[in-house]
C-alpha cells in the first residue's frame, strides 16, 4: 500500500479513533482536478467530534494532510460530513 491508498487508511484510522461509532467511519478517496480529496463520512453524532472546538481538529487533520502532501509531492484535500 502506497501513496493515497496508504494515506486514506491512517485517515480512516486517525477518524475511527475520534468518533463513538467508528464502524459508521467511511473514508474515499476522490481524485481531483489539484490532487486527491479525502472525504470522511461519520455519523450524524460525531460529526462534531471530527470537527472539534472552532474546527481545529479538523484543521489539525488538514496540516497533517499538508505534510504528507509536501512529502509526497502529491496534494491531498479533505471533506468532512455525515
């Protein structure tokens, strides 16, 4: 596994541990006119909790992409919703 594949799992992993549900925790990967977007679905309850206090966990989860996205020399966006 490399590349976006290998980034949507610790996507998908870094999510589960998050929300209450993690079973509902689904993740796909887009591709996108500027790269790969990863959309995260989540259970209409957690949704909060991906997102967090003024949106810094998921802001937290963007830098994190924009890491990887340096790394990789491969532009990752991201979508949250339920």
């Amino acid at each position: 596994m490399t590349g976006p594949e290998h980034i949507q799992s610790l996507v998908a992993r870094i999510a589960q541990s998050l929300v209450d549900d993690s079973q509902a925790v689904i993740v796909e990967a887009v591709k996108h006119d500027h790269g790969t977007l990863l959309r995260i679905t989540v259970a209409p309850g957690d949704i909060g909790k991906l997102i967090g206090r003024q949106g810094r966990t998921a802001n937290s989860l963007r830098i994190i992409l924009g890491g990887m996205s340096n790394k990789m020399k491969h532009t990752f966006l991201l979508d949250i919703g339920s």
